[in-house]
C-alpha cells in the first residue's frame, strides 16, 4: 500500500532522513520506534507532503505521492493525527468531526460514522456540544483520532498518541487503534516513543536511529530482541 524509498529530508542544510526505506501492506499496524530527534515526526511529514523529500520516492497504492501537495495526498486517502493532538479548540466535539468529514459529500454516511466514532469513544458522545479546549487531554487524544477517522482514510498516521497521557488512558486508545484496524481494515502507521505498547499492538515494527532505519522485523521478534530490549524497552 505505501512504499518509502530510499528518502533523504532536509531541514534546510540538515539531513534530518538518510535513506529510509518502510514498506506497509493493506490491513497492517506498523510501527516505527525510535529515541528523541531520531526523525520519527519527519518520516510522517514526508509522506504527508508537509516536509517532502529532497531524493527518494514515496508510492502510494502505486502512486508517486512525494511530489504532490498535502491536500492532494489527503485526498487520496491517508490522515495525520499530528503530535501534541491539534485539535480545533474554540469547535465543539460535533464541528471538530465535521471537519474531519470536509473533503467528503456522502453525508449519509458521514451520519453513520460519526455514530460509530461514539460508540468507540462514548465519552465524546457524551461532550459532543462541548468546546474541544474544554476537554481533559485525554480526550483531546480520542478527539484528533476521531476527526482523523472522519476523513475514511486508507491509511491512518498516528504520531506519539501516547504522548504525556495517563496510563489508563493510553491502554484504551490503543484497544481503540487495534479495533479500528480489525473492524474498519484501517491501515495503521504508528510512530511511538512508548515501544513496548507500540511492539504489542502492531504487527511489524521499524527501529530509527539517527535518521536511518536500523531494524525491521516482525513485532513479536522485536519484543524479544536484546538491543531492542536494552536500548528501548528498558529490560
Ligand atoms: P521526537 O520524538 O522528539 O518528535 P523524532 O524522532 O520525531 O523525535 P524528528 O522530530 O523527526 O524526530 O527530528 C529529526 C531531526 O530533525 C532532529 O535532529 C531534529 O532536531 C531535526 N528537526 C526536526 N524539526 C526541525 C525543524 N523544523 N527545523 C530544523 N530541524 C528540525
């Protein structure tokens, strides 16, 4: 479904991405797993069309996807959930979902999906007529999830979902992103620095060091690596 090639990103005169290469098929959680400034966020980025790359290719079901605009490749089918959950604040809970729908006109179901992103998140249901700056950040969270998902993508990008949240919080929202693969064939592409959750959830899982992917392997496999272990699961 998505193919990185070989991607070089600058900011400026820094190579923030010295050739990454990710493959994600239909249907697969994949996560990429990396300390601190390792170019996590900037792969995201670069498949968005926010940061592009300066050499390499991005291809999505087939398609060259790194030189168009980040409009067009939202179009196409893949969100962002940014980190930091960037939602609307002065919006209600409904107008953030609404947002999320903007590029669709299938306002039947756009009906239908809003009710099964209250039944995944009930919480929301309950806040719909609340302002979004109002919620805990917890919320705030389910919220940039589901206006993401609002847009139907084929490929959901997931940046830090973990970020600074309490752990009740963060065992839900990942219950949520393995249902929302199950039942919707969601295609996931999680960026975490929590390793140990990412690994449980996904099926595969890209290490990143220093702008270079260093491993690639199956989740399982990655959970019982010792580098990985050491180096990112605190063992
Ligand atoms: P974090 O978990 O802290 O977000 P990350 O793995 O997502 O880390 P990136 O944010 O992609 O890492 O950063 C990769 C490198 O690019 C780092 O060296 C960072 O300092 C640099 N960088 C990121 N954003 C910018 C920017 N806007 N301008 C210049 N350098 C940047």
């Amino acid at each position: 479904m998505l193919k990185i090639d070989n991607i070089k990103t600058y900011y400026g005169n820094i190579m923030a991405l010295k050739g990454v290469s990710i493959e994600i098929s239909e249907g697969e959680i994949i996560t990429l797993i990396g300390a601190n400034g390792a170019g996590k966020s900037t792969t995201l980025m670069s498949i968005c069309g926010i940061v592009p790359p300066r050499s390499g290719e991005i291809r999505f079901m087939g398609k060259a996807i790194h030189t168009m605009k980040p409009d067009r490749i939202v179009s196409l089918g893949i969100s962002q959930v940014p980190e930091g959950r960037r939602i609307f604040p002065y919006l209600t809970v409904t107008e953030n979902l609404d947002m999320g729908a903007f590029l669709r006109n299938d306002r039947e179901n756009i009906k239908r999906d809003m009710d099964y992103i209250f039944e995944l998140f009930p919480i929301l249901a309950e806040r719909r007529h609340q302002s979004g700056g109002t919620l805990s950040g917890g919320e705030q969270q389910m919220l940039a999830i589901s206006r993401a998902l609002m847009a139907k993508p084929r490929l959901l990008l997931l940046d830090e979902p973990s970020l600074g949240l309490a752990p009740l919080i963060v065992k839900q929202i990942f219950e949520i992103i393995r249902k929302v693969n199950e039942e919707q064939r969601t295609t996931i592409f999680l960026v975490e620095q929590n390793a140990n959750l990412a690994l449980k959830v996904a099926h595969r899982g890209y290490v990143m060091e220093n702008g270079r992917i260093t491993i690639a392997d199956k989740a399982q496999s990655l959970l019982a690596n010792e580098d990985v272990k050491k180096a990112y699961l605190g063992l």
